[in-house]
C-alpha cells in the first residue's frame, strides 16, 4: 500500500483535534485529519451540544410555569419530550455539517477510519478509508468515553450512560442516578425540569465535591427545594432488576426502585488499540498519556491533547491544548498554563468556578481570604427575579492577587470569563474593583465581592468589627 505524506496527523476530531487541524494548518503544515466516528467528537455528538440543546427546553418550560410570578398567565402548559430530542438532533446535526465545511475550507484532509501507530511516524486507517498515512508529526487527540459500573452493566434500555440518556424519545417516570459529579447533577437537574423523580447517589459526603462548600451546599439545597432526592455516602451493594426497572440494594438495609438509572461515574480514556505500545509509549495508571508542559508525550513527535491526557474533562481544555499542540508541532514554542481554567456546571442555577477554592487556597499555603456577595442584594437580580446565587473572590491576602472565584446563579456560565481573564492575566482584586461594571447588571456581583474582600462592602452592611 503506498503511504499518503503529510506533515501533521491528528487521530480524533473532537473539539481538540478538529482545532488542532486548523491551527497547524493556518501554520502551513499539510495536515490530516482521521475520525472513527462522527466529526466533532464527543462535545458535540453526545456531551456538551446535545446536553445545553436540552437544558434549552427545560429552561423555557421552567420560565413558562413561573410566568404568573411575572404576572403572564399561561394555562395548560404541555411539553413533548420527542419533539424536544428531536430539536436537538436537529441541532447537532447543523452544526456538523458546518463544521466538516470548516474543516475543509481548511484545506484539511479528513479519513474516515480507525487510526492505529504503526510505527512513531505512521498511522494506519482502517474503515471506510483505508490508508496508511506517514507524517513526522502526530497528535493524539482520541478523547473519552463513559466509565462503567461493574455492578451496574449499561444496556442502555434501563441502565443508561449519558449517551443512551440523550437519545431517549419518552422519559421514565423515575430515574437513579448513580454519581453526583457534573455530569450526574446536570441530567438530574434537566429532568427534574421535565417531573422525572430524580435521585443521586453519591459515595462522598456531598455532591460536587471538588467545587468546594459554598457551592456544594447551596446546590444541595436548591436541587432538595425542587424536590431532587439526594443520597450521600451512599453505599450500594446489590442491583436487581425489577419488573418495573430497577432497585438498588443500599448498604444501610434501604431497597429503592427506579424505572431507569443513569451510571455517571467518570470517564475511561480511549488509550487502549492506538497501538502505543508499538512506539514505546507508556500510560499512566489510570489509562490516559502522560504529556509535558507542550503536549509532548515520551516520544518526540508525538503529542497528547483533550480528554484523553486525563488532566481536564472540558472541551475548551482539549480545544486550547490543541492550539498550542499545533504551535509546537509547527516549531512555535508554546506552553499550556492551568492556573485559568475555567469550568461551568449547567444546572439551575448555573455554576461557574476558576482557579483555587478558599479550601484549597489555604491548604496550599495561601494567607487567602474571600469576598462572598449573594445575587440577592443586586437591582438586576431582584427586577428579574434571579436572586439565587452568589459571586465569590478568592483572593491573597498579602498582595490582592485573585487566586480562584466561583460563581452560582444565573448567567454564571458567562459571568465566569471576567474572572478568567482576571486570572490569566494576574490581576489582582483591587483592579475588579476599580472596573466599571454596567449597572443594573448580575456582573456588578464581581466587584461588590471585590469591595467586600478588600474590607469595603458597598452595598452589604459593614463586617462587625473583631
Ligand atoms: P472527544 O470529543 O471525545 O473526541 C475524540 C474523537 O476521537 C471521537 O470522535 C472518537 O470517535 C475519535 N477517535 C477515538 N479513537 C480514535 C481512533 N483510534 N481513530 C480515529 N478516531 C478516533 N465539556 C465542556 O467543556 N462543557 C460541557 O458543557 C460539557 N458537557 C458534556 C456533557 C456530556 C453528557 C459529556 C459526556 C461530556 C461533556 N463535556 C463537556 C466534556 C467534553 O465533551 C469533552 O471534554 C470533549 O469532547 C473532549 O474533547 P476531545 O477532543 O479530547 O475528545
């Protein structure tokens, strides 16, 4: 078989190698691109897209219900879930078929096929194309996929992971969600939107643990006030299949049915048939490929991006590590920085979080403080009934620099990125609170937490003094 030249392959085109294509291509580098499956990955066939398209519809039948307290009166108000999957296909569908455009307009050659190494410079693709492509750059880009659940096997007709779940055309009357990481509290929340009895079950004390208290404790609260039955330390240890679905055997003696479960318990990185172990490349214990702070694996040449390094599960991560894979991979040094990562929990209410948590800021040796407002006492809040919620800065005490900040309410998915460039670029707290924010705004809360860290609250009483 003769092999095709190029000067960059990228295996997977999910949002880190279909950018990683572009921006080596922008560099001039012949490149190509191989997908197994659908163009767009994960994000956008059955993660983020396909998820937010959903969470759409559940927001507009929320807001409907809550119209009298705006003083609209909708009677009747129905929804049809088929209808609902079936805008989302549509969506989804759209936005692939720009993006292969995208890709070509590129002029980015795409294989449709499986990639596997067989040699540091070679990849074979096997499938509906059949080639072996040579090049002397390649990047990883193969991402990941649901993690199962020894005792509880997905079959995808009652034990579903999220993929089986978004495809869903009739909702269960009651759903067991096993895992209250992300994932776990965004379907829960969506389909509590939609009156599926929903219940989490999660083995630590809390859900979102890593997002730190303030945030974990007021989603707790908010998801119980919406009638979202949470089990914490919650140990399972049987599962039966029942007439009606299924029951799940908890370790305190509890026997609890459900209709349909959701197993949400993390992700399995796609590491395994690369044929990594043909160009000595090593994994990490836990599946995914070690790179340095270039994206570089072991083996000069070869690059790792997305969620398959096992460091983020984000699309904007696998996105941002493929530009600078791509600068590296084109001889233009660049190096991937983590202090700014932003991440965004699409409940109701949103959460936006970035950088350190008070918790993990004083572990780590920080003199850190926090400057906390609640939505509550915003104009904008109250004129648009969004009260819930608060902003919060973590900042060094010694020198006013922002270390992390979490926000949880609504718009917290775009109020995030004032705190993103904040942190990225080193700002300190002072500085947000010398911007004019645009009044009446949710973005005020930023520098009402700002004054607040500083010992100045403008618009919350004075702190009492010590
Ligand atoms: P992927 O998107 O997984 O793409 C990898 C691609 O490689 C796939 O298309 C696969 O078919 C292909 N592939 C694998 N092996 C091979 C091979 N050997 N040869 C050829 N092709 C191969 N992230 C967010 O930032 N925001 C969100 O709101 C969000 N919501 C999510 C909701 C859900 C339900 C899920 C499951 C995930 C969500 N994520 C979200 C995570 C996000 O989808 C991933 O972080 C992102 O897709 C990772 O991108 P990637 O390029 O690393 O890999």
């Amino acid at each position: 078989m003769d092999k095709k030249k190029f000067d960059l392959i990228v295996i997977g085109s999910g949002p880190g190698g279909y950018v990683a294509a572009i921006r080596a291509a922008q560099h001039g580098l012949k490149t190509a691109l191989i997908e197994a499956g659908e163009l767009g990955g994960t994000c956008l066939n059955r993660g983020c897209i396909p998820s937010k398209a959903l969470i759409a519809n559940a927001e507009v039948l929320r807001k409907v219900r809550e119209a009298a307290s705006y003083g609209v009166s909708c009677q009747n108000v129905a929804f049809d879930y088929a209808a609902m999957k079936e805008r989302k296909d549509g969506v989804v569908k759209n936005i692939r078929n720009g993006l292969e455009g995208l890709i070509k307009s590129n002029q980015i050659t795409i294989f449709n096929g499986y990639g596997k190494f067989l040699s540091p410079r070679e990849v074979k693709v096997t499938g509906q194309d059949n080639e072996v492509l040579e090049a002397d750059k390649i990047i990883i880009a193969t991402g990941s996929e649901p993690r199962p659940l020894p005792l509880i096997p997905f079959d995808h007709e009652v034990v579903h992971d999220s993929t089986s779940l978004l495809n869903l055309t009739k909702l269960p009357k009651r759903l067991f969600i096993v895992g209250g990481g992300v994932i776990g509290c965004e379907f829960a929340c969506l389909h509590n939107a939609f009156d599926v009895e929903v219940t989490i079950f999660e083995v630590l004390p809390s859900i979102l643990p890593m997002e730190g208290k303030n945030v974990s404790d007021l989603l707790a609260r908010s998801f119980k006030k919406r009638g979202i039955k949470i089990e914490t330390n919650a140990v399972i240890d049987r599962v039966d299949r029942s007439p009606n679905g299924i029951s799940f055997h908890l370790a305190d003696g509890r026997q609890l049915e459900a209709d349909m479960a959701l197993v949400s318990v993390g992700r399995k990185f796609n590491s395994e048939n690369l044929g990594l172990e043909k160009i000595g490349l090593a994994l990490a214990p836990n599946g995914s490929i070690p790179v340095n702070e270039h994206l570089e694996t072991t083996v000069p040449g070869v690059y790792a991006i997305g969620d398959v390094t096992g460091k983020w599960v984000l699309a904007h991560v696998a996105s941002h590590q493929g530009l600078i894979a791509a600068d590296n991979a084109a001889g233009i040094k660049n190096v991937m920085h983590e202090n700014a990562v932003p991440s965004v929990i699409f409940t109701d209410p949103e959460i936006g979080t970035i950088g350190l948590t008070l918790e993990r800021a004083i572990q780590q040796g920080y003199d850190a403080t926090i400057g906390k407002f609640p939505f509550q006492a915003l104009g904008k809040a109250q004129a648009t009934i969004q009260t819930e919620g608060f902003a919060q800065i973590v900042v060094d005490k010694p020198t006013g620099q922002i270390l992390g900040a979490q926000v949880v309410g609504y718009g917290a998915s775009t109020l995030i990125a004032e705190m993103a460039i904040a942190i990225s670029n080193e700002l300190t707290v002072q500085s947000i609170g010398d911007t004019i924010h645009a009044h009446p705004t949710i973005a005020e809360a930023w520098m009402e937490a700002a004054f607040i860290a500083s010992d100045m609250p403008l618009h919350l009483p004075p702190r009492p003094k010590k």
